[in-house]
C-alpha cells in the first residue's frame, strides 16, 4: 500500500493505524501527486490511499481541468 497525502501528521497516524494489523505493509508514502506517480511506479502497489484534493500543479491537471 502507499499513503499520499500532503500532511505528515496524517501519513503517520494512517501508517501507524494500518500497519497494527497483521495482513497490511505500508511500502511507501508521498506527499504530492509527482512523488506518488514515482513511488507507484517503482513500488507497483497493489492499493494507494490517496487525499482527492491534493494540490496538482498545472502541468499535471487534464485539459479543462
């Protein structure tokens, strides 16, 4: 699983909360949509936990969005 979010305290509290349980492991967390594009990439999770209103920059936003 990887955690995106742009607050630590979040990340933290999420990861702690999750990983209490025996059949899930945290292999990464990101704080902005580039960092997790690279994390996802490199670690192929099987779940990512995203926040739906990370901040994006212009770059990465579809046409019209």
């Amino acid at each position: 699983m990887v955690i995106v979010d742009d607050h630590p305290l979040f990340r933290e509290g999420l990861r702690a909360a999750l990983e209490s349980t025996e059949d899930i492991r945290v292999v990464a967390e990101a704080e902005t949509v580039a960092a997790a594009l690279a994390v996802v990439a490199e670690q192929r999770p099987d779940v990512v936990v995203m926040d739906l209103s990370l901040p994006t920059p212009p770059a990465s936003r579809p046409p019209g969005g």
